[in-house]
C-alpha cells in the first residue's frame, strides 16, 4: 500500500478549504483564504495547490474523470487598458544561441542565451529532458540581461554531444513573463560537432 503523502500546516490550510467548498476553483481557494487571513498571496496559494497535485493529495478532473494537468488562464475582458493586455502576452522564445535544433555547435561556446518576446520574471526552469544537460563552470549561475529579455547560461560542452533541454516543465515553470504568466514548455536541443 502507498504510504499517505507528507503535507505542511500551510498545505493543510490549502486542502481544508478546498474540502469545505468542493468543488471549487484555485481563484476561489484562494479568496477564502485571503478572506480569513489577508496574508495568504495568489502566487504561494498556486505554488501549494502545485504541490498538493504532484503529492497526489488533491487531482484535478475532468468530468469524465481523466486527470487534467494543473494549467492557469489569463485573459482581460474587453475595454480593457492596453497596459493590461501587454501583462497578459504569453511569452515565447523569440531566439536562441545556439540555435534550437542546431546540429553543428562549436563545443568552445561558452553560454547559451534564449531570449523572449517580452521581459521576464528573475527565474528560469532548465529541465532534463530525456537526453544530456550542458555543464555549468563551478560557481557560475544563469542570468538576465539588463533588458531582462535574455536568459544566459554559462556552460562547458563536449565535443560530438547531443543535448536535450527543456525550458519550464509540468511542474517547473519559473521561466514566466515579469507579469507572471508563465512561458509554455518548450524543448531545446542542439548537437556539437567532434
């Protein structure tokens, strides 16, 4: 038998009030909760619901039952500001160095830079997927541009390696606009020559 997920105090908070209104939606998990303690912020109250789903604590489904991966919808209702519509541009990779798909990289290249459409929130999801990530030089971090439209990666590749990224997963979506909304997974491979 499976052994009972682990859950917090905070993450208790979070099942109690979806138990005592089922069903309900994350925005409404979230006013309750804020309405008993003004404290609770939109992003943590996400961030639990998150977990709770990867715990398999709490599933989302659809009305035939099949699960459904935990998603987020923004939209503005019309007449709308258009500052308010610019903070809702779902970014995307607008260009990438080396290129993705790339089959002929120098292994001397030194870092690797995606940039977005828009500018970007401080963190970034690199995710293995299923292949080779580049090595990072001891104390080297990955970093924004000033424009924070560029993520740089400081790197060290291997000749004849092929590798295989993706940028945000399931899961891990910290590559997100400086609005918040979150850049869809996107997978990045590229090949270096011998």
């Amino acid at each position: 038998m499976k052994a009972a997920p682990q859950i917090s105090d905070n993450e208790w908070d979070v099942m109690n009030t979806v138990w005592e209104r089922a069903p309900v939606t994350a925005d409404q998990v979230i006013a309750r909760l804020r309405e008993a303690d003004p404290s609770w912020h939109f992003r943590t109250v996400k961030t639990y619901l998150g977990r709770l789903v990867k715990k398999q604590a709490l599933a989302f489904r659809s009305v035939d039952g099949v699960p459904a991966a935990l998603s987020v919808i923004y939209f503005c209702t019309r007449g709308a500001g258009g500052a308010v519509e610019k903070k809702l541009v779902r970014p995307v990779v607008v260009a990438a160095v080396p290129a993705n798909g790339a089959k002929d990289v120098d292994p001397a290249l030194r870092e690797l830079r995606v940039s977005f459409n828009v500018p970007m929130g401080p963190g970034c999801s690199w995710l293995l997927a299923g292949g080779s990530v580049p090595s990072t030089p001891d104390g080297a971090e990955p970093y924004w541009t000033d424009d924070r439209r560029t993520c740089v990666v400081p790197v060290e590749l291997e000749p004849g390696k092929e590798y295989r990224m993706s940028l945000n997963g399931a899961w891990h979506n910290n590559f997100q606009s400086a609005a918040g909304v979150p850049l869809e997974p996107v997978l990045y491979t590229f090949h270096t020559r011998n």
